[in-house]
C-alpha cells in the first residue's frame, strides 16, 4: 500500500510534520522514496541576495532609471484616461 505522509529530512533521520505512519517499530525496515522538494534559504544568503539587489537598485537609480518607457506621468495620464462606458454616450 503506497501512502504519502509529510516530512522533514534533517541529515539522516526524518522528522515527521502531520500525521505519521502507524505500525512504526525501530525493528521493522519500511522503504520510502524520497523527493526534495525545496531548499529554504539560511538568513545570512536572503539577506546577501537583499543587500545586492538593493545595490543594483541604487545603480539604475543613480543612471537616470529606465528610459526605455518614456515619460512616466505621460503614461499615466494615456492609462488613466477613461473610456465610454457600454451603454453611454461619451
């Protein structure tokens, strides 16, 4: 019988997070197949990934930012501009 229960794999040794299997017995062998579904970060790689981004951030800001759009307010004000609504008169 397959079953899927949640773990967490800390070096060799599973810690279960909701329900656990029954019948566990440390003399009974129970294959189980692995997956590894993500790795969390430690703190001190988020907060070098922050600090870069941020640093990137700083540099784009300091060349004027992205002119590639035009003028900001411009864009706007083309986006803000209300259209007629279905079935009214302009």
């Amino acid at each position: 019988m397959r079953a899927t229960y949640r773990a967490v794999l800390h070096g060799n040794h599973l810690e279960w997070r909701d329900e656990e299997p029954q019948d566990l017995s440390p003399d009974r062998e129970i294959e189980v197949s692995v997956t590894i579904l993500g790795t969390s970060d430690s703190p001190v790689n988020a907060k070098a990934r922050g600090a870069a981004m941020a640093a990137a951030l700083e540099r784009l800001a300091a060349a004027g930012g992205p002119r590639s759009f035009g003028d900001a307010a411009e864009w706007e004000r083309e986006t803000r501009e209300e259209g007629a609504l279905p079935g009214r008169e302009p």
